[in-house]
C-alpha cells in the first residue's frame, strides 16, 4: 500500500536537538511511503528515522492495477 505522511510528531522530549536538526528530521520522513498497513508505517518510519511516534497524519492512496 502507498501512504503519504502529511504531518508527524515524533517524541523529541528526552533529547537535545536543535530546532534544525528537528526540522531535517521531520522533512526526511513526509511524504510517501510503501507499507503493509497503518501499523507497518508507523513501524517503517521509526525505524528509518530512530525516533518513536507520537503522532502522525496521513492519507491511504489508492493503488490501480
């Protein structure tokens, strides 16, 4: 299935980043993104990105054959 991620928060609490690295980091991972199902989306970008979730948004795209 094809998804794009239109917004995301990532637990960013326990660490010490700079607003730009934030900012990198959530850039990196909108956009689109294959996965099984919602629960592997959200397991494909934390483990691409290293950060847990803390909320997401995204649209399920259609897929024809």
């Amino acid at each position: 299935m094809k998804f794009l991620v239109n917004h995301i928060e990532f637990d960013f609490d326990d660490d010490e980043l700079t607003h730009n690295e934030k900012v990198d980091i959530l850039d990196d991972n909108i956009g689109y993104w294959d996965a099984d199902d919602e629960d592997d989306l959200i397991d494909e970008i934390t483990t691409a990105s290293g950060w847990c979730i803390k909320s997401i948004d995204y649209d399920h795209l259609a897929t024809y054959s």
